[in-house]
C-alpha cells in the first residue's frame, strides 16, 4: 500500500535524516527562498517529499545551487552567493 501527502505550502515540509543538514545551511546563508523559487521553476509539476528530502540527502550540490550557493563536497564546506564570472575579472 502507498500512502501520499501533498504538501502544497513549503511552511509544512520538514526534513528528515541527512536533509536537515542541507536545510539548516541553506537557512543559515539565507538561501531557502532562492532555493523554493529554483525549485517551481525545476519542477512545474512539483514532487513529492520523499522527492524533494532525497534531493537534498543525496545531491547537495544541486541544492546549493538551486539557493545560489558553492558548495565544495571535498571539504563539506558552504560560501555565500555564486559569484559571476565578470565579477570575479573585473577584481
């Protein structure tokens, strides 16, 4: 038997195991906003929230991108906004 929820506001999805994590970061660099409108964007359709918790599990550098964030998985390691390229030339 499969059991759905839908969850039609962010304000109710609450991450679970290794997501927490991924949430938490994004929170602490302000990048949960950016990262609900990358994902309307990515998915018209939505998903579900075994979908989206296994997004931010196991691909945590798709999320920090969807939020405008590097993530460097070697070190684990979280900096503020993706700079772009003009700017970094232009410095």
């Amino acid at each position: 038997m499969i059991i759905t929820r839908e969850v039609y506001v962010f304000g109710d999805f609450s991450p679970w195991g290794n997501a927490v994590d991924t949430w938490k970061k994004m929170e602490e660099y302000s990048g949960i906003e950016t990262f609900l409108r990358s994902l309307e964007c990515e998915y018209p359709d939505g998903l579900s929230e075994d979908s989206l918790n296994d997004l931010l599990s196991f691909d945590v550098e798709t999320c920090a991108d969807f939020a405008n964030l590097q993530y460097d998985p070697y070190q684990d390691a979280w900096e503020d906004e993706i700079e772009d390229e003009d700017e970094e030339e232009t410095e």
